[in-house]
C-alpha cells in the first residue's frame, strides 16, 4: 500500500476514494476500525511471497548456525 507522507497534524492517515474503492475495507466508524476482509488477490499473493522469503532465511540461519 502506497501513503503520502506529509504533516497532518492530528490526523493519522487520509484514505482517497480511489483507494477505498480498490481495496474496499470494513469500516467500523465506531469503534474507529479498518478491516481488510476484502483485500485484491494481490495482497496475498504479497503476503505468501513475503512468508515464504522470511521462512527462507529462518531455514538458512539455521544450516548457518548448523555448521558453526
């Protein structure tokens, strides 16, 4: 996810239309929650690629350690 960033004051984020309608979250306005129940096939396609590289280097660190 792309933000800009800049000061604004006591607002946390700003979320654009465009964004809300491409990805389309849950919004819980009172209790001030963002769900991403409906996140684009690419979230996770990020998500699976990230746990696999992470799983990667844990296993690596290991033939590492496994070595010394």
């Amino acid at each position: 996810m792309k933000l800009d960033v800049c000061n604004l004051e006591r607002t946390e984020v700003i979320l654009g239309m465009l964004w809300l309608a491409t990805y389309n979250p849950e919004i819980n306005w009172e209790i001030e929650e963002v769900k991403m129940i409906r996140c684009l096939a690419l979230c996770g396609k990020n998500r699976e690629k990230k746990e696999k590289r992470e799983l990667r280097k844990r296993e690596e660190q290991e033939e590492e350690e496994a070595i010394r």
